[in-house]
C-alpha cells in the first residue's frame, strides 16, 4: 500500500497526475486497496466498472452523479457525446470548484478498447479538457501495452500489483475466520488447504470459496470430540482425501457449492451418485437430425474432393497421402447443398426434402450443435460448420447404426 | 365456423359436425393441459423448492453461507431439444413462480437480446413493468406512449436495485417511500429476483458472461436468481461461460421427463382410450409418429397433428356426425337424411357387411330407410363395444410381450397398437415368435405379468371383459399348480376376438379418420418438390388442356418461366446466359409458329429478350440459379441433377 502515498501527497494547488494505470491479475487486490483508501482518506471519487457500462452514457452519468450529484447528471442530453459530458463536467466544476484531486476509478478497464476509439485517449487526458484537478485510475488484468492506440496518447503512470505469495494468501485467508473457533486453528486450516491447492489455484477468491466450503469437514473430528484443536496432524490426516476430491469437483464447479454442502451431509458411500454437469453429455435428438448432424460433421473433417470415393459406390482406391490430419484442423465450413447431398446418401431410406428437414439445420444451428459460418442474411447457398467433438458424433452414430469412423478420411 | 361450412361435404348437417369437432377438441386440449401440468409438476415443484431454499439460504447468517453469499444461484433446467413444447413449461413456470413464491419474474428470450443493453433493457421491462430507456436506439422505440406513472428510467441494474428496495420497503411497511436507501438487511420478506434465459444456447456468450459478471456485483443488494433453460446438455454451461464467470454461479440441475416418455403418456391417455370417439387409422398414426420420431420431437406438434386430423375429418365425412357419444350419436342416426343413408349404403365397410346378410335382410337395407337406421344404431352400439374391448385387451398383451428378449412386438404400446390397427395381429409373423417366447418364460415371471393382466381387466365394465377375467384367473390359478399345457388356447385365443383390425368393424369410417396423405402433405409440407413439380408439369396446377403433355415433357405453350427451367435443367453447373436466350427464344417462336430459319431468329426481339429476363429472375428468386463472378456471362446452378 506504500505505492500510494504519494497519491495524498499531492498538493491543493498543483494538480495530480492525469491519469494513472494498475495491473495485476485477478484478485490481487486492485479494486480493494483503491476502495478503502479513497474511503480512508474520504478523497471525492467516482468508482465505475465499464462491463456495467453498456452505453457510454451510463459511464458519463455515473461519473456526474457521484461528484455533483443527480442535478449534473440530469443536465445530459439523450445519448450524450465525450463532448456534452466535458462541457456540463466543466459547467459543474466551476459552480463547486475542486478542493481536493477528485478521482474516477474504472474498473475493468479493458473493455475500454472496445468502445469509441477516440474515448480511452480522451480520458486518460480528461484533466486538460475539463480543466479540473481530477485523476482517472484505470484498473486492468491486462498490461499497459495491449492498451495503447495507434495513434498514440498520453502515457499514464502504471503501477503493478503482484501476485500475492503464499504467506500473504495465508495471512489475508485467515482474517476471515469462523466466529466460533479460535484464530491459529482457522489459520491452521488454512495452512492444510493451501498445501493441497496452492499448486493448482492462486486465486484468492476460489481460494477463499474452497476455505468456506469445507471447513465444516474440517471441524468435523473436532465436533464429535475424537480430536483436539491442537492435534493437526490428525485432523490434516482427516481432511486430505477429501480436499483432494473438491480439487476434481467443486473447484471445476463441476458440483455447485450447494450440492457439495449436501453432498458433505451425505453418508460417505452416496455422495458417489452424484454426478458433476460434464457428466452428462448425452443429447436426444430426432432420427433424421442425428443423420443431418452426422453429415454436417462427415462434410466438416472430409475434403470436398473426397465426397465422391465415400459416398459413390465404386471401388475405393486412389489413395492419396495425407499430410495432414482434418482434425487436427477443426472443422471447416461447407454449403448446404453438400450436406444435403451427403445427408441422402447416408440415410438408408429415401426422404422427402421437406420443410422439416430444412427447420431442423436451422434448430441445429440453435442448438449449437451447428454453427452458421455465413451471415444469417445471406439466404442463397448458407454455409455452415459442424461444432460437435469427435465423442459426441460417436456417440450419435452409434445410436442409428452408423459406422461413422469408416466414413471419415482422416481414418481411412 | 362459416370457413368450414363452406365447400364442407354434405353442407345440411355441417354446423353439427362443426359443434361436435369443436366440443371434442376442447375436451381433447383441456385433457392434454391437466396431463401436461401433472407430468411437469414434479421438475416445476422441485424448481419452486429450489427458488424457496435459495432465497430462505440467503437470509441466514451462519459463517458458511455468508461466505458463498456472492454466488448467484442458478437452476439449470434440461429440457430435450423438443424446443417447441418449452414455451408452455416456461409459461407455467413463471406463473407458478409468481403464484408461490416471488412477484418478480421476468423471462428473456435469446433472439431479443442480441447484445448486452437489450438484455438488460428486456429484464428491467419485465420486472419493472415500465419504459426504459437505452440512449442511442431509435426514438419510436423508447416513446412514451404509457402514462406519466411509467416514468422512463435508465438502463442499469443499480436503477433495478432501487426499484428493488423501494418495493419492499413498501410492502414492509406499507408507506410509499422512495427513497435511496440501503438494503434492508434484516427484512424476512425479501422475494428473490428470478430471471429466466428460455434458449441458453441461443444466447451470445459474450453478453451473457459480461450480464452475469454485472449481475454478481449486485447480488449482495438484489437477491437475484436465474434459470437456464438447456436443450441439449449441461456441458453447454461450461462451454459458454469462462471458469471466471462460471465461478459466480452456482449451478444445480434439472432434468425433466424425455420427450418420449412425454408422448408415450400422452398416447397414452389421449389414442388408447375408447373414451373419445374420435380415432386414427394405422396409416395416419404412423405419419403422425415418425413426424414426431424423425423430426422434431414436439409432442405440441403432435397433439396439433391430432387437432388437424380431427378438423379434416368432420369437415369431410359427412357421416361424421355419428362421431360422437353413445346417446348422442343414436339421437343422430334418427335424424340421418335420405342422402345420409345413401352414403352409409356405399361405405365400404357397410357394404362388406351387407354381403353376409340374408338376401331378404339385403334388400330390406337398400330399401327401407328406417330400418337401416335401425341397424345404424345396433352398429354403433357394436362400434363402441368393439373399442371398450380392444383397448384393456391390447394393454394385456403388451403386458405380456414387453418383457420379452428384443420386443417382437415393440417396447411400447404404441407400436403393438400399430401392428393391431395394420392387420389381424395373430396373423404376424413377430406374432408368433412372441408367443413362442412367452411359452419359454420362467412360471414366476409369467405369473407376475398375467396378474397385472388381471389388474388391467379389473376396472373394465363390459361383459365380455368381466368373462375374460373370470378365465384370466382361472388361468392364474392353474398356472399356480404347475399346470401349464392345458390353459395355452385360452391365453392366445383372447386376442382374436378382440384386436380385430378397426378396418373389419362395420361404421368404422365413422369414427377413423384415414386419410393419411392430407395430414402428411399439411405438417410435413414439400415446397421444393411441389414448386419442381408446378415447374416441370404446368398442367398439374393450372389445369389447362393445352398445356397437357405425355411423357413429362414440357409443351412450347407453356409459362416462360417453365421452359426456362426445362432448358436449365440440361446445363451443367454454370449457364451461359446467352445460350439460354437463344434455346429460349427458339422454343418460343416455334410455340408461335414462326419458322425457324427465318430472319428475325437471329436477332431476338425485345419482348421476347424481356419475357426471358423475367423468368431467369424469377426462378433466381426460386432459388435456382445465382449469379456468380467465376465467369462473366454466366449464372450458377443451385440445384443438381436434370434431365
């Protein structure tokens, strides 16, 4: 926190400087430590986050709400430009002109890039077009340097947060400890939790989700009288496997932390009924659509040139050597008439081109199963791109009788 | 009503057939609704459990929860990918949310919310009820038609939040105060906020991430939830969203019934049932369930397909009117007209019927009208007996083959219900080997199917049934003693008397609809063969003599547009336009009568250069052909194959 002293520092009559960029990963603290030291030191500032900000007026209003309250903020034309924002900022300021540097937080700065080009530029010097003692703070988990337009701007200061060590993650995971247990057990926990995750995750907060979810294992020998506080041995001894189990499930959110609680209250031999979401892959989906999406996926991994060695019944020769595997590239757009082509051939008897089989490609397409590689105007020759993985489409095969592996030029 | 009066068969007694129809759709829709709500009641009431304990949970203050308070709880709900039947679900869902558990309900569809601020803008709507305004859309759009007390207000969720909070302080304390308060934390009643994604997967992921990331800023404010609705599999979850964001949520599953499960139900109670007069022949059974199998999955669709089978058939079989109840429909046949009689008379089934009667009896029928009418009503009697019977019989030998290694008589009832409206059902060849395998069964198996045999036959009121199950136990009873080779004949004769197809009842028309082509050409509609078909053979559609040819070829007099598409159809993938002009305009002037090797072939004339352009458009806007820049001059086949 000594970085920012010299935020304070500054004086009344000199401004601060501009515009001020922190990095750091996820939960290192950049939003926290700017919270509570605006707060401490009651400094006039504006915290904003740019997801929430779907329209840069909300951005605007947010910021002349917080500093001159509801009156500025009403003054904003519909749809407001950079410039009616500078304009009433600028009107405002000099009816309550600063008296200390007044700070705009914006978190998740990154989606920054994604607006008005010259709005990122323009902030970062808001100082000189508004002619106020203001300083923009921006807050990112990404470097200075994807930051940076073309054209060039002015140079923020950037400060970096790093990662926290490992002591740190232990001291601030201890802070938050169980009201009715003492504090060097809690952090005795800690210490046996961070053993088993701390290889995997350094993230504070799913660090701190995971504390939270299984101390009550943890205290479980301790309840039922067999162990002391202070025998951690045991107690580590009692928790391991299961910590070990979390790291397959909860820490996926494979299982919600709810059922994970349930799951805990269960008798050791169920919890195993319980299945994570991955588990459950299997789709039903209506015959002719199980062979749709088998030809969409047969034209995705094949070469078009290859249509005619599968699908015409004359002898199979011809090898060409292959260099590289279809798969191995993802699967690639084709036209609708393809897969029609290659739909009839598959199925074994004749089907009307009805306009139920067209309505099932587009609730393909809803479904994701396929995805429309042309723009959905586009109505003449469509084209399209299977999105299922080489399982799934197994796995859909099998279930209509179709040797699909047998189809595929990658596995000829 | 007047739609199908007109051009409906036999006009004089339409308007009841049309009541009837009406009457017995109600009850048919009606019937389906309860069995609906009762086969979704299990995942809905566990949903409101879930909605119940996730805004009790967050009340709490114990440690643990504390900790997982900035988790959004989410349900999500799989529901097959018969993505037609959801909108009831949800429909009902939400209601019954409302009814139970919270006011604030608001549902979101996928293909309204394309990008981040008209998903918020969509969820505040609905859960505020009021105008909301996002800056930069068009001006119509955000127009405040409603009254002064819908105040437009801004598009972000801390606008929701106040609302929020004003709300339950009113309902707390019963002041209208609007004021910007903090939550209230100690507040019992706060009702959780449920938002409801209908397509999950429709969704652009990148605005529901950035929604759930704003959203679990303020869950610890508004106690949000949401639900999912899933088609395909839960693994979409964790393909949409980052760990990042999945992180926020936290998820619990619901799987409701299969969709065939659903039909089978619905079969069930609705086709296997004598208690509506209404029926379907094997043919138009079959359309309906590999519409359902092979298409989409809908069991709304089918039930529509019932509906539209129902409609056809009293708006074309004028004897319809006897499709009805039993004292309805006796009351119906004396008010039969002469004409009525007439048709009876040339029915098929009637006439079979006739063919084994005493020549005395025959002439009797032809002629005297009264007594036909008599006869009429002995029928319909028989009609309804046939199928009070047919039902509890067809579910005893589904009882009795279901079991059987690799179902020669189908898994489910529907499918042995097939194979019996198809044919004497004794006479198939899965017939037989089933009864072999049923000679083969362990005695406690097949003791334990033939009781449930018993327990079907039970409730059943007619005689024959009653006799049936009288010799059903008697059965059971020898089967107990080990006495199995005397009682075979009893078993397998059971079903001849009784699964006859309906085809051999006498006035089966009246009640079967057959027309199996109609309702295939309505719900599985082929607009590319029939515009083929209108393009090759004018004549199909117009109906003019002139255009009539033999062997599918197309005559010179035909529309442009088919002689385009007759030359088309010769060409390889791309056409030289101008070698299509020129076949054209050789067909046309030779439809004229102009001589070929005259003067003025060479040179096209202009009517006929715009005659051609038009009809090269036109089938462009069929879908024919397309421009394409691989050569100049060209147009590319969208179609393949010809002549």
């Amino acid at each position: 926190m000594t970085h920012f002293t010299h935020i304070k520092m500054c004086d009344l009559h000199i401004y601060s400087y501009p515009s001020i960029f922190i990095y750091g990963h996820r939960a290192s603290g950049k939003s926290h430590v700017m919270h509570v030291l605006l707060k401490e030191l009651e400094l006039p500032h504006a915290t904003v986050s740019c997801v929430e900000c779907v329209s840069v007026a909300l951005l605007f209003e947010q910021v002349l709400l917080s500093f001159f309250g509801c009156d500025a903020a009403s003054l904003l034309p519909r749809s407001p430009s950079l410039s009616d924002f500078v304009r009433i900022y600028r009107q405002q300021c000099s009816q309550s002109p600063a008296k200390q540097t007044r700070y705009i937080v914006m978190e998740k700065a990154e989606l920054l890039r994604d607006t008005d080009a010259n709005l990122l530029p323009a902030l970062l010097r808001l100082q000189e077009l508004v002619e106020d003692n203001v300083t923009i703070i921006l807050l990112s988990e990404i470097v200075w340097d994807k930051f940076r337009p073309n054209t060039g701007c002015f140079e923020p200061l950037l400060l970096h947060f790093p990662d926290y060590s490992k002591g740190e993650l232990q001291q601030i995971l201890s802070q938050d400890r169980h009201p009715s247990y003492t504090a060097e057990f809690y952090s005795s926990y800690i210490n046996i939790l961070l053993g088993v995750f701390y290889s995997v995750c350094r993230d504070l907060r799913e660090l701190r989700h995971l504390a939270a979810l299984n101390f009550s294992k943890f205290c479980e020998p301790l309840a039922e009288g067999k162990v002391k506080e202070t025998d951690t041995h045991k107690l580590w001894r009692n928790i391991e496997p299961h910590l070990k189990k979390a790291m397959q499930t909860v820490y996926l959110r494979e299982v919600s932390s709810l059922q994970w609680e349930q799951m805990q209250q269960m008798e050791e031999k169920e919890s195993g009924a319980l299945r994570g979401l991955s588990a459950h892959t299997h789709v039903e989906l209506p015959y002719y659509s199980k062979f749709l999406l088998i030809a969409a996926y047969l034209a995705s991994y094949n070469p078009a040139r290859t249509d005619k060695r599968f699908f015409l019944k004359v002898d199979r020769f011809n090898f060409t050597p292959k260099n590289l595997l279809n798969h191995l590239l993802g699967p690639k757009p084709f036209p609708l008439d393809r897969l029609l082509a290659i739909f009839y051939s598959v199925v074994d008897n004749r089907v009307a081109p009805t306009a139920s089989i067209f309505s099932q490609i587009s609730s393909l397409v809803t479904l994701q199963l396929l995805t429309q590689v042309s723009h959905d105007d586009q109505l003449d020759a469509p084209k399209y791109k299977c999105a299922v993985s080489m399982d799934f489409i197994c796995a859909i095969s099998r279930t209509v009788n179709f040797d699909i592996v047998k189809y595929l030029y990658d596995f000829l | 009503e007047d739609h199908f009066t007109n051009g409906c068969e036999g006009a004089d007694n339409s308007e009841i057939r049309f009541k009837l129809c009406q009457d017995l759709w109600h009850k048919i829709r009606a019937d389906t609704e309860v069995l609906q709500d009762e086969l979704n009641r299990k995942i809905l009431d566990s949903l409101l459990d879930f909605t119940r304990k996730c805004s009790s949970t967050r009340q709490h203050s114990d440690w643990a929860s504390q900790m997982r308070a900035s988790e959004i709880p989410t349900a999500a709900l799989v529901l097959g990918v018969n993505v037609p039947d959801h909108d009831m679900t949800f429909q009902s869902l939400s209601e019954l949310l409302q009814q139970s558990v919270t006011p604030h309900v608001a549902s979101v569809q996928a293909k309204e919310c394309g990008a981040l601020k008209h998903l918020m803008k969509r969820v505040l709507e609905r859960l505020m009820d009021t105008v909301v305004t996002v800056d930069d859309e068009e001006e119509e759009e955000t127009e405040q038609t409603s009254t002064q007390l819908h105040k437009s207000v801004h598009c972000s969720l801390s606008t929701l939040c106040d609302w929020y909070n004003a709300k339950t302080m009113k309902s707390k304390t019963g002041t209208p105060g609007k004021k910007r308060s903090s939550p209230v934390r100690d507040d019992p009643q706060q009702p959780p906020v449920v938002i409801i994604f209908k397509d999950l997967e429709a969704f652009n992921p990148k605005v529901l991430q950035d929604f759930i990331l704003i959203c679990s800023r303020y869950v610890e404010r508004l106690p949000l939830m949401f639900i999912f609705g899933i088609a395909t599999s839960p693994s979409t979850i964790q393909h949409m969203l980052p760990h990042s964001v999945s992180s926020l949520l936290c998820i619990e599953l619901f799987q409701s019934l299969s969709c065939t499960q659903h039909l089978a139900t619905v079969i069930d109670k609705l086709i296997l049932t004598p208690q509506f007069p209404f029926k379907l022949n094997g043919k138009v059974m079959q359309v309906l369930m590999s519409i359902f199998l092979y298409h989409d999955f809908s069991v709304r669709n089918f039930i529509k397909g019932v509906q539209l089978a129902l409609l056809e058939h009293f708006h074309s079989q004028p004897l319809s009117v006897l499709c009805c109840k039993k004292k309805e429909a006796l009351l119906n046949v004396m008010q039969l007209s002469h004409h009525d009689l007439e048709s009876i008379r040339h029915l098929l089934s009637f006439r079979r019927y006739v063919e084994k009667q005493e020549p005395q009896e025959q002439l009797n029928l032809f002629r005297d009208d009264t007594h036909l009418k008599e006869v009429c009503q002995k029928l319909i009697k028989d009609l309804r007996k046939y199928h009070k019977n047919y039902y509890p019989v067809l579910r005893c030998l589904h009882t009795l083959t279901s079991s059987l290694p690799r179902y020669p008589l189908g898994k489910q009832v529907r499918e042995l219900h097939l194979i019996c409206l198809e044919k004497n059902v004794w006479e198939n060849e899965d017939y037989q080997t089933a009864m072999k395998l049923l000679k083969m069964l362990a005695k406690d198996e097949l003791i334990a199917s033939l009781q449930r045999c018993v327990e079907i036959l039970q409730p059943v009121k007619s005689k024959k049934m009653k006799k049936a199950l009288v010799e059903l136990e008697e059965l059971l009873a020898k089967f107990k003693q080990l006495d199995i080779n005397s009682s075979w004949a009893n078993i397998t004769l059971a079903p001849r008397s009784h699964l006859s197809p309906p085809e051999s009842q006498t006035l089966n028309e009246v009640c079967y609809y057959s027309s199996s082509a109609t309702v295939r050409r309505h719900l599985n509609a082929t607009p590319r063969t029939s515009i083929q078909a209108a393009l090759s053979s004018p004549y199909y559609y117009l109906q003019n003599e002139s255009l009539k040819t033999e062997d599918g070829t197309v005559s010179n007099a035909a529309p442009d547009i088919c002689i385009a598409y007759k030359l088309h159809l010769e060409c390889g993938r791309l056409i030289n336009l101008y070698d299509w002009l020129e076949a054209y305009a050789t067909v046309v002037s030779a439809a004229e009568g102009n001589n070929p090797d005259s003067d003025n072939v060479r040179k096209v004339e202009e009517v006929k250069h715009a005659r051609f352009i038009q009809a090269v458009s036109e089938l462009e806007f069929l879908g024919f052909i397309k421009s394409t820049k691989q050569k100049t001059d060209h147009v590319a086949r969208l179609t393949w194959g010809g002549c």
